[in-house]
C-alpha cells in the first residue's frame, strides 16, 4: 500500500484498529452510525479518534483535544 501511495494513488482502508489505522493513514475519516463525524490529520491521537466515533447523532459535539503531529 505504501508504494501506491507513493504513486499517487488513493487508497480506502476501512478498519476498527486504531493502532492500524494511524500507523498507514495520512487522513482519517471518523464515522459514528453510518455518517462521518470528522476528519483528522494521519497521527491524530487516538482520544480525538474516540471524540469523533462516539458522536451520536443529535448529541452536542464535545470539542476535539488538539491534535498531536508527529515533529
């Protein structure tokens, strides 16, 4: 996957293991009862992750914790 990336092309990984999903994603598209419910930056930390997958519909959005980037 990492060569195609490197390529250019785009690649749709869907997954429930937040260890994979930040390891290979370069942005992340949270979903929370078949809507997305965010984006984030690949290296987003796994509480903002969380936020965004426990966003019920109707519920008040709880604000993000700041995303934490690689140096």
């Amino acid at each position: 996957m990492n060569d195609l990336a490197v390529q250019g092309k785009s690649i749709l990984m869907i997954s429930s293991e937040l260890p994979e999903v930040l390891r290979m994603s370069h942005r992340i598209l949270v979903m929370c009862e078949g809507r997305i419910t965010g984006e984030l930056p690949g290296g987003a930390s796994q509480e903002a992750i969380m936020t965004l997958a426990t966003q019920r519909q109707g519920a008040r959005p709880a604000p993000l914790p700041a995303a934490k980037l690689p140096a």
